[in-house]
C-alpha cells in the first residue's frame, strides 16, 4: 500500500522517510517525520490505525553518557538532521536536542554503545 502517498493525496500531511526497513508480504518499519496541520495529522494517523498500521508518536529521547563518549564522530555521519556533531574546533561531541527526530541510527553506530534512548 502507498502509504506516503495516500498520506500526501487524502490528508495533505507530508512525510518525510527517515529509515525505511520494508520487505514485500512481510511486516517492516517505517519512521517518518509527518508534517501538517494537527487536525489533518490527527486524522491520518487514525487512518493508519484502520489499517491495521502500528503508529509509535516519538516520545523517546535520544541520551549521551558523556562518561563513556570518546568524540569519535561516527554518529555524526549518520545522523539525518545533524544533531549531531564534532564541534570544529575541540572536535568535541555535540548535541542538538531540538534538530533530533529519534531516528535512533546513531545507536548501533556507536562504537562504546554511549548512546541510547530514555525507553
């Protein structure tokens, strides 16, 4: 099912991928940033739910143990929103928490496993 398309087509709601892992036949995830008006949002999301699509509302947060951080960068590279960075100058982690979707692919990319969610 097009399930961005219909999204965009019967609700005006835009959605933006963030990580798709999605086979055919198969149950899959799909994250998505949904962008429009809150009654229009309000009515998609329970169109999804008709059809029998699970909707998660992003309630987590990304967290840094600074203990354990060694600044190596590497979640910088994946990170959609840049969020995350090496600041230019001390090369020092840093976190935007306002530009993070929760996407959570800096998780598995962490090689000291510094970075998790509050869930």
């Amino acid at each position: 099912m097009p399930v961005t398309y219909r999204l965009a087509k019967d609700f005006n709601v835009a959605a933006n991928i963030i990580r798709a892992q999605v086979a055919p036949n198969q149950i899959g995830t799909l994250v998505v940033e949904l962008l429009g008006d809150i009654d229009e949002l309000d009515a998609a999301i329970e169109w999804m739910r008709s059809q029998d699509i699970t909707v998660s509302l992003a309630s987590r947060e990304i967290l840094i143990d600074e203990d354990v951080c060694v600044h190596c960068g590497l979640c910088t590279g994946v990170c959609p929103t840049e969020a995350l960075t090496l600041e230019p100058q001390t090369f020092k982690l840093t976190f935007t928490r306002s530009r993070c979707i929760v996407c959570e692919q800096c998780i598995p990319t962490c090689p000291v496993e510094a970075i998790s969610t509050n869930l």
